[in-house]
C-alpha cells in the first residue's frame, strides 16, 4: 500500500481532508527548498506536490512560471529534484511527495532511468501534465511496479471517457482542475465544481483532490465539502516572493496554518 493510500485512509477514518501544497522546487533559492517542504508540513500539509522546474510550463500560470524562471535561473533540474526529496527524507519517511512537472525533463532522463531513480528518492507520486493517459499507460504501469502513483488531471472540459481512462490508468488520487485556463487565473466557480464531483466518482474508488484557484480558507473550506484534498499553489508562491528569501518558511507556515484549521473545524 502507497504513503498516498495510507494517508487518505488515515484522514477518512480522523473525517478530515487532505491538505496539499505545491511549491516550486529550487525556489525562491535551492537551499530553502527542503526547508520550505518541512515547513508545509509542521504548518498541516498532508501530501506535498514538488514543482519540477521546465521552460515552457504550459499549464502554469505567471506566478508558477516566476517561481520556475528562478529555479531554473539557479541551474536546477530533475536530478537536483530528486536530490530535494531524498534530503526530506533523512527527517520524513511519511508525508507522501509527488513531483509535479512535464514530459521533457522525464524523457530526456530516460524513462526507465527517471522512474528507478524516484524509487530510490523515495518518490510516492508523479504528475505528468502532458502525459494524457492514453498516450502513457506503459510509463503508468512502470511507476506503479515501483510503488509510485501515477496522477493525472481532469478538467472541466473532460469526456465521459476521459474520466474512465484516467480512473484507470492513475493511482494515487485524481487531481480536478477547478478552472479553464492556468494555475492561479480566473475565478473558481464553486456551482460546478459541487456538480462535477459527483460524476467523476461515480467512475473511481480514488481520491478526488481539486486545485487551479484556491486562495484562502474560505475557498479551501467550500472545495472541501464535496472533495477529499485541496491543492493549493500560487498563493503559496506569492507568500514566497512576497519578501526576503531567508523569510520565506515563515511566511508560508503562517499562511497554511489557518487554511489547515478551517479544513479541520468543517
């Protein structure tokens, strides 16, 4: 059984929901990441989602895209992503970590090399945004004989049949993209998130876990009485660059701390 499954068993039978931050890994400075991963979880994060940094980050909008610029303008890559979590988890053999990212930095890797190399970091998870899963159940079957879960997005726009082959393919849980558009853009309309949910469990035993526009705990409480995890990111970005770097870990644990309370006090 996967830290993932373990963790969502655990918090169905505590009635709580999962809370689970993204940031970006090697910003706003390599040094912090490890630190900042730790903070999310003192401040209550229950799954952590490791952006890895890319060029071209298609989905991500200008606050990610800020946050992967510095990354990369430290030179870091996949291998030092992995570096990240194999620090973590010097201190942390519990919180699940899933990496966040694209196709490109995996593939030129190497697949088989990517996905024995997150086996030995102790990788739980990993989010291809541009890995449709029609196109990828041979990579999909090779993270799972590794233990690691293979995520995939849903978005509004999303088939029936689109929600049956991720429901068959992913593990883990499924990531709902709550808004049209990038991370961190637009308004989050609670009416079809309520009304989309129940389709897409009606296809999967999984987790359903919804991101792209939660900001506060107010979003984050409506999001979680129809879905088992909230996915916060830019706003945690935009706590990170909102001053100095050596304050950043501060700064982030104050933020998640009340968004952990209001999902605790439903």
């Amino acid at each position: 059984m996967s830290r993932i499954q373990v963790r969502f068993e655990r918090l169905a039978r505590e009635k709580r929901k999962a809370l689970i931050p993204y940031i970006a890994a090697g910003d706003p400075h390599p040094s912090l990441t490890v630190p900042l991963m730790r903070g999310l979880v003192e401040a209550g994060a229950d799954i952590l989602e490791l952006g890895v940094p890319f060029s071209d980050p298609m989905a991500d909008g200008p606050v990610i895209q800020r946050a992967g610029e510095r990354a990369l303008k430290h030179g870091v890559g996949l291998s030092d992503v992995l570096r990240f979590v194999a620090e973590f988890r010097k201190d942390d053999k519990n919180t699940p970590v899933v990496l966040m990212g694209y196709a490109n930095p995996i593939e030129a890797m190497g697949i088989e090399k990517f996905i024995a190399a997150a086996k030995a970091a102790d990788i739980d998870g990993v989010i291809v945004v541009d890995y449709p899963p029609e196109e990828c159940e041979s990579f999909a079957a090779a993270a799972k004989t590794q233990g690691i879960d293979p995520i995939f997005l849903l978005a509004p726009t999303s088939t029936e049949q689109r929600i049956e082959q991720v429901a068959r393919v992913g593990s883990g849980y499924l990531y709902y993209v709550s808004l049209r558009g990038v991370t961190g853009a637009g308004h989050l309309d609670f009416s079809e998130v309520t009304a989309r949910i129940p389709k897409i469990r009606a296809a999967t035993r999984l987790p359903i876990g919804v991101g792209f526009g939660i900001r506060d705990a107010q979003s984050a409480r409506r999001v979680a009485e129809c879905a088992d995890a909230v996915v916060i990111g830019s706003r945690i970005i935009q706590e990170i660059e909102a001053g100095a770097a050596d304050g950043a870990v501060a700064r982030v644990k104050a933020f998640l701390k009340p968004i952990r309370e209001a999902l605790d006090a439903r």
